[in-house]
C-alpha cells in the first residue's frame, strides 16, 4: 500500500494541519517527522508556496522531494507585493531590478526549458508581463526586446 503525495506547502512552514495532516494521516509514516523534515528542506523558501511530493512505504519509511515554487510566486517574493495586476498592460503593481531578475531566473533553472541564465530570464520576465510587473522602470516586453538586442549579455552571461 506504499503511496505517493504531493502538496503546496508555505516554506518552512508545514504542520500537522491540512493539507498534510488528512493526507497523512491514513498512511504508516509518523506525521510529525515528515513535518519536521519538510521544514528543514524548505526553510530557505521561507513563506513561499512550494511543491512538495511525499513517497511512502508500508514499513513507515518515506522521502521527501522538494520542487521549486511557480515562477510567480518566486516573483511576487522577490518583489515584496500580494496580488499581480489586475490590467497588467497599464496597471504595473512593482519593478524588478536585472539582478532581481537573474536570481529568480537562476532558482527556476531546473524546471525551466532555457538553456541558459539569459532565456531563463525571458522565459521570468514573460511571468511578469502577466502579473503587472516592470523591469528596471520598462515594461517586461520592451525589456525582453533589450535583452535580445544583447543589452543585458554581460549580466545575464
């Protein structure tokens, strides 16, 4: 009867509670150490939102597999605002500095199709064109059209 479970959890942040606790609690693992050891591999997602996936078997063994959290959520962090825009064309709720921009492209890399940091970052500002955010004071395409130009190359190498 060995299973698998996958959930959103806040980083650093998982308890007992739902969404865990009622889907734990039916399987052999003991609840509290999944827990435990879901915090210890999340805590530098602190707050944010992450997948996590929980394999367990029979005999009450288990392995924790942590994903990255979706590019919006990793942009809304970094950016320190709640909610995206509303009319992203014309209502721009923050602006991400280049640096912001490769950090997160760096953190979603695994999950990403890019080869590299410089379409990795396209691939975030195309997220952020949909939530209503700038980068350095531009609108996401018009920073896309730069970084293609090879404006940004020596920062986004």
């Amino acid at each position: 009867m060995a299973g698998t479970i996958e959930v959103l959890v806040p980083g650093g942040q998982a308890n007992p509670g739902p969404p865990l606790g009622p889907e734990l609690g039916p399987t052999p693992v003991d609840v509290q150490a999944v827990v435990q050891e879901i915090n210890d591999q999340t805590a530098a997602f602190d707050g944010t939102e992450v997948p996590v996936t929980v394999e367990y078997e029979d005999d009450g063994s288990f392995e924790i597999d942590v994903g990255v959290p979706p590019t919006a959520a990793l942009v809304k962090d970094e950016a320190g605002f709640e909610t995206g825009s509303g009319e992203p064309q014309e209502d721009f709720v923050a602006d991400l500095s280049i640096d912001q921009v490769k950090t997160i492209a760096e953190q979603k890399a695994p999950d990403l199709l890019a080869y590299d940091t410089k379409n990795a970052a396209k691939e975030v500002v195309g997220t952020c064109a949909s939530m209503g955010v700038t980068i350095e004071g531009d609108d996401a395409r018009e920073f896309k059209e730069k970084v293609d130009a090879g404006e940004y190359d020596d920062v986004l190498a």
